[in-house]
C-alpha cells in the first residue's frame, strides 16, 4: 500500500525500523502509509497534532485505528524528544523555531 515507491526505497536504504509519520489527511494518507508500514514490521509513532483530519471526529477514529494496528500516538512533544541536548548550534534554532509557531512555546 505504500503510495511512492521512491520514499519506500529510500525508508528501506536506511535500515531503520522505526518511522515517524505526519501529514494532511489523517484518514487517508497517513492512515494508509503507517499501515503498509506496520505490515512490513516497522515500529511506527504518528504524531496526532501534526496531522489534519476532515473533522475532528474523523481524525480520533483514524488515530484510534493506527493505535490498534500498533503505531503509538506522540504529540508536538516529540520534537524536543529528537533535539534531546539543545546544546548543538547547528540544529538548535530551527527546532526553537517549530516549538515556538506550533508548540504555544
């Protein structure tokens, strides 16, 4: 079900297992791609804030039917959990700059 074959290969290339997925469309797109990739064994996390449903009904169920399938649902938070040390320099300003026009900070 994976939609782009390039992406796949490029995920694949990698060798990582774990996948962070985000996107419009909650119900489709992300819905779909975190599916094909639970299927081929991968740890998936979806980040619920970082996507956009049609409606917010339809966004829970789609959230709630990525958690049954086994991906774990991770909020904005998951950016400063990637920083991790907010010493580096060279990635520092562009991470303060996500938190501050989308984490209220």
């Amino acid at each position: 079900m994976w939609e782009d074959c390039a992406v796949r290969a490029a995920i694949l290339a990698t060798g990582r297992r774990k996948l962070i997925f985000s996107g419009p469309l909650t119900e489709g797109r992300v819905t779909f791609q975190m599916l094909s990739a639970r299927a081929e064994g991968y740890k998936v996390h979806v980040v619920a804030d970082a996507c956009g449903g049609l409606t917010p009904v339809s966004h829970d169920l789609s959230m709630r039917r990525m958690e049954a399938a086994g991906s774990r649902r991770r909020g904005i938070q998951v950016l400063p959990g990637l920083q991790h040390d907010w010493t580096p320099h060279e990635t520092y300003d562009g991470a303060r700059a996500i938190v501050e026009a989308h984490g209220g900070g």
